[in-house]
C-alpha cells in the first residue's frame, strides 16, 4: 500500500503456478549472458575496424613517405644534372642545398658550402650591397631582385671574378621563408656581346672613315702628283731636289694612313689570287733579319705543306708585317719572335701565329687591342690603326684571330685564314717600269673629276704621256660629252663620287652608250661597293687615289692595248 497525500494506492502480486524462482533466475541469467555476447562482439568488430584502419593508415604513410622521397630523388637527380648552378639559402642567408652545376661553377663542394653565407660566392668588394638589399627584403617585403633575372659578378674558389646571370624566387614552408637561386655563367656570351659591339664599333669609325679619306684623298692627289712631276723635273744634284724628295715621302706616308683608314670602310675589293703562305713567310723571314733590331732573334716555320690561301698578297703581307711591328714594339729590350703556319682541319683553314716573349698585356689593355686608334704607344710613335686593320682583313677573308698574352711573358696572336687546300699557286711579278714605257699614240682620254685640281693633275699627267685629254665636273657632264665623242674617246677615267649621277648610274650609262668602253674607276672611297664589283659591272680597271702618273699611264697602257 501506498499513500500519496489523500490517496492511497494498493500493489496486489498474484502468483502463477509453472514461474517459480528459478526460471526466473534462469532467464535473466540468459539475458545477460546474450547481452555480453554482443557486447563481445560489437567490442571485437570496433577493435577490428580500428586495428584495419590504423592498418591501412600506416600503409598510406608509408606509400606517402616512399612517394615522397622517391620525387626528392627525382627532384634532386633533376637539379643536380642541371648545368646551371641552383643554390637554396634561409631567411638568414645561409645555403641549404648545393647542387653540382655549382660544384662547377663556382669550385666548392657542397660539404663545404652548405651552412655557409650565400654571400660567400660575391666579390668581398660588393657584399655590403647584397647584405643591404637581404636586410631591407626581410624587414620590408620591398624586392628588387625577387622574381627577376638580373645579371650580377661572382667570385670562383680561387677568387677569380667572372659575370654571371641570376634568377631568384623565395617561398615558404610554414613560418620559414627561403630563397632559391638559379646561376648561370654568362662569360661567353658576354664574350660575343663585346665582339658584336667591337664589330659595330668598328662598321659606325668605318663609315665614317670612308667619308673623311675621299675628302683626304682629294686634297692630296694633286699634292702627291706634282711633287712627282717636279722630282722628275729636277735634277737630283739641285739643292730643291732633296726638299722635293722630303716632301714627297711625307705626301706617301699620308697616304698610307688614309689606306689604313679606307680598310674600315668596306671590303678592300683588291684582285685575289691563290698564294702560298709558306712562301711569303720564307720571303718575310730574309726582310725581318734586316727589318728587326739585332737582339730580337726570329725563327720562322714555314713548312712547305701548308695548304694555299685566296688572297691579296699585299694585303696578306700587311696582316703578318703589322703583328710583326706589334711584336717588335712590345720587345724593346730584345727577345724572341715565332712566326708558324700550320694546316687546321676545320674549315679547312691556316693557322699562322706571331708569338713573342716581350712585355705582355694585362686584361684592361687586351680587351681593346683591335679597336681603331686604340695605342699605349707614346704620343706620335703608333696610330692605334695597325692592329684594327688585321682585325678589318682577317674579318673580310672569312677568317678570325685569337689572342692570349700574360703580364712579363709575351703574347700570341694565333691568325686563321680560310684555306684552299687543291688550288693550284699562281706566281705573281710585279715591276715598277719608267715612265717612257707608258708613252700613248695621241688617243683621247676622257677625264672626269668633280675637284677641280685633281682634273688639272690628271691633265697635267696624261697630257705629258701623250694623250689628249677631255674634262668633266660631273656625272651628267660625262655622259655629254661621250655622247657626242664615244667614236674618239679610247677610254675614260672616272671619279666614283662625283654630283648629279652616282658611280653605278654613270657607268651603266656609259655602257649603254657604248658597251666596248673602256672605263677606269678612280676613287678614295666610295660606298658603292668595292673595285670588285665596279669591275664586274663592266670597268676594266680600279686605281685607288691618291696616285702618281706612273700608276695612271700603267693602267692605261694595259687596257687600251688589252684585246677584251
């Protein structure tokens, strides 16, 4: 019974014959026993599923970690082939890694950089800027070089310098930010940038050396052809004739330099023909015995094997003669001087070198050696044109020059030419000849000229060889008077630059009148191509300005008796 405030509640139990105690017992016994069972085995299957998760979670990371350093491996196989070097350094600017292109470049192993200071591999004179610029990335975020490729100066184990190209990038693993490097050694192409700049250097002081030796030449043709006149006119006993004479040197050694000068214009254009190096080197050793001071001994090796070279023998004399005079002048206490000609494969080319033990040249002064008026000579002992001048032919021919020279030791110029090894050697002779063997028949020649006195000089000239002579100013002129007397004319001597009609219109002109003239170019410098070309026009012949009667009448001998 239960009592609840006014009510009361009464719990009746009523028994029941066949559930005694013990059934009762039995069944919660039983229960209970299920009820653990699957308890059991809920437990076992949780125990199961985890022991199979953590299974396969343990086979994931391990797969992972495989996965992983296989594609380090890969990673490193790959920046270690590389043949640039890649370097890696932390937010202090240490090195981290170290891959073998930087072995190479820069001479340090990897166990000997990595925990050292990335500026390590600058020029101690340039690492305070680079600390600088670390320092203000680092504090600022502000990156001038972050994500660019610049071009910087490295320093080798050894100390040595050399320009390198540097791209560099910096990311992050978590709070630890880093920065990788990529080198790459720049030597070469830097190399190549200093020799096109050489070459347009020398194309822009060409240009306008061709503009000042036609204006040079102008002026001194009818200086250099009457004081030939008067020489010849003058006795050589006459007080006058030494003065003359003096006069007339000078008048050549200005003409030699404004040929220096005509080299950088354009392609000489003078007639190649097949010669043989061997030779002209025999030649040049019996002139340097007495060309070359006594304590400078030569040796010349001018084997008999080396194949034959197209060329203009003057020129090709010049190349030799002037490295000669540069070795010379760098041995001023004596020495020794090594001419060699060698046959060279490739190509097939001739190498012929000039080495000397003379003073030598340091980097600064090498850098510069072919550059036009480029001298460490003395005021008044070298134009600075010589060298250019090699460099100018030996360009021209299609071939090239290497230099190496050591402070104290002397230098080598190793010279290569492009070679013809199954030509057959024309021989050349050459004779000065009197002025009496040019003398004409009384033909007319017709003389253009826009200086009015190189046309009374070259009156003057053909008027004492026996010629009568017709004058013309200019390009319309010519084509005038020719047109009304090409049946009397028997040649024509023309300037190339001249008004109203350009060298190549005149010529085409004078042929289309008359396609057997017989035309003779004269110029200084003309940048209507060279006398090779004017010649394959049609003119018959080229004399180069400033000249004398005796070329003149040469010339103009051969070609009015020529039968072409």
């Amino acid at each position: 019974m239960l009592e609840n405030g006014t009510r009361i509640w009464t719990i009746v139990f009523y028994a029941f014959h066949g559930y005694g105690l013990g059934a009762i017992e039995k069944w919660l016994l039983l229960s209970i026993l299920f009820l653990g069972i699957c308890l059991s085995l809920g437990l076992a299957g949780i125990l199961f599923f985890l022991s199979r998760a953590t299974s396969v979670a343990v086979d994931l990371a391990r797969g992972m970690t495989r996965d992983l350093n296989e594609t380090h491996e890969k990673l490193r196989a790959i920046v270690d082939t590389a043949q640039d070097a890649i370097v890696t350094a932390d937010h202090q600017g240490l090195i981290v890694s170290w891959n073998r292109g930087a072995d190479h470049l820069f001479g340090y192993s990897a166990d000997e950089m990595v925990g050292k200071p990335l500026i390590a591999i600058i020029p101690e004179r340039l690492r305070e800027t680079h600390e600088q610029g670390f320092r203000r990335y680092l504090e600022t975020g502000e990156a001038r070089v972050i994500g660019k490729t610049v071009e910087l100066t490295g320093s080798r184990k050894g100390g040595e310098e050399f320009p390198l190209e540097i791209s560099l990038s910096s990311w992050k693993t978590g709070q630890a930010i880093f920065f990788t490097a990529i080198i790459r050694d720049i030597t070469e192409r830097k190399k190549l940038e200093a020799e096109l700049f050489q070459s347009q250097k020398m194309e822009t002081v060409g240009t306008l050396a061709g503009g000042i030796a036609h204006d040079l030449n102008n002026q001194l043709t009818p200086v250099k052809g009457y004081l030939d006149l008067l020489l010849n006119q003058t006795d050589p006993g006459h007080p006058s004739h030494h003065l003359l004479s003096e006069a007339g040197q000078s008048a050549e050694r200005c003409a030699e330099v404004i040929q220096r000068l005509m080299n950088f214009s354009r392609s000489s254009g003078q007639k190649r023909t097949i010669l043989s190096p061997a030779q002209i080197l025999n030649e040049l050793k019996v002139l340097l015995n007495n060309f070359l001071p006594a304590n400078i001994r030569v040796f010349v090796d001018g084997a008999e094997n080396i194949w034959p070279v197209e060329a203009n023998e003057t020129e090709f004399q010049t190349v030799l003669m002037n490295l000669v005079v540069n070795a010379r002048d760098a041995m001023p206490d004596g020495g020794e001087l090594r001419l060699k000609a060698e046959n060279i494969n490739v190509g097939p080319h001739i190498m012929i070198s000039v080495k000397d033990t003379g003073i030598g040249m340091p980097p600064e002064v090498l850098s510069h050696i072919f550059e036009p008026f480029y001298t460490t000579k003395k005021r008044g002992q070298g134009t600075g044109l010589g060298l250019a001048m090699v460099f100018k032919t030996v360009k021209g021919y299609g071939g090239w020059i290497d230099v190496s020279s050591e402070v104290k030791k002397g230098s080598i110029f190793q010279v290569y030419f492009p070679a013809k090894p199954n030509a057959v050697v024309v021989s050349t002779v050459a004779g000065a000849g009197i002025l009496n063997d040019f003398q004409a028949n009384g033909e007319t020649i017709l003389f253009a000229d826009d200086e009015e006195p190189i046309r009374n000089l070259g009156k003057v000239f053909l008027e004492r060889l026996g010629y009568k002579v017709l004058l013309a100013s200019d390009g319309g002129e010519v084509i005038s008077i020719y047109q009304n007397n090409f049946k009397n004319v028997a040649a024509l001597v023309l300037d190339m630059t001249m008004p109203k009609l350009t060298g190549r219109q005149m010529l085409a002109r004078v042929l289309a009148i008359n396609p057997k003239a017989k035309v003779i170019i004269v110029s200084g410098y003309t940048s209507e191509g060279g006398p090779r070309d004017l010649v394959e026009m049609g003119a018959r012949e080229f004399l180069q300005k400033p000249y004398t009667i005796f070329p003149l009448g040469k010339i103009l001998k051969s070609v009015l008796t020529s039968k072409n």
